[in-house]
C-alpha cells in the first residue's frame, strides 16, 4: 500500500506530504476501506484540462478528476489536480492554498471511497464531509497553515 504525491508541470511542493497521506489513510479506515494505491498528481490547468476531454470528453477546468481502480474493498486511483484552479478557488473563497489544495485531495479520496457529487444532495453530503476532514486536520494541528 503505497501513496505518492507526483508534480507535473509545476515547481510546486507540499509541505507537510507525510501527514496529508495520514489524513488520507484515516478517511479510507474510517470508511471501513484498506488503503492500497494511490497517486496524486499535482499539475496545471491546461494538462487537466486535456486529461478531461480526452478521458471524461468534458472541454471545461476542474479542479480535481478522480480515477477510481478499486478492487472490492481495496482502495486503489488516480488523482490529478490542477493547481491553477486551487489557486482560484482559494482567492475566491478566502481560504489559504494549503486549505483548499487539502479540500481538494480530501475531495477525490472520498470519490474513491463512494461518495459522489452528481446531485445537489449529494453535493451537500460529500462538502460536509470534506469540512469534517478539514476540521479533523485543524484540531490535530497537521501542520498546515489551515
């Protein structure tokens, strides 16, 4: 079980990786879920964007896409995100980087534990469970500047 965070086309680091990956760990536990692997991808707008038309035929940004390669109870996925759209989005709702780049990552792991967003219930649900993680994070002061 192995998770890896990757850059591409970007100078970008995390700082604080190592509890980001605990935090990822405990989401999969808590859902009753085995941690197997998993990799971040780090990048930018426009290779997001190519990764969305080519595989999801979407020709929008996003901010996260979530490739799920479960098998059974065994969490296993990609995740590509686009820095330029968490940027964005933490201007846009007053959060610091760290922050939402952790919604962001909080986000696609719980794709890859079953929860979904197609559907403003839905969307409800999966927000307030990256908030509960959000807040897990911040009482157990991970390190982030969140």
């Amino acid at each position: 079980m192995s998770i890896r965070i990757f850059y591409d086309e970007t100078v970008f680091r995390l700082k604080g990786s190592g509890k980001a990956k605990e935090i990822i760990r405990e989401i999969i536990a808590k859902e009753r879920k085995t941690s197997g692997e998993l990799s971040f991808v780090i990048t930018n707008d426009e290779r997001l964007k190519e990764i969305n038309i080519e595989f999801l035929k979407h020709e929008y940004y996003t901010d996260v896409i979530t490739f799920n390669y479960n098998e059974k109870d065994v969490i296993n996925g990609e995740i590509y995100i686009s820095l330029d759209r968490v940027k964005e989005n933490a201007i846009n709702y007053n959060v610091s980087l760290e922050e939402e780049l952790m919604r962001v990552i909080i986000h696609g792991v719980l794709h890859l534990v079953g929860y979904d967003d197609n559907n403003d219930e839905k969307k409800s649900e999966i927000r307030k469970m990256e908030d509960y993680w959000l807040g897990s994070l911040k009482s157990k002061n991970y390190g982030f500047s969140i």
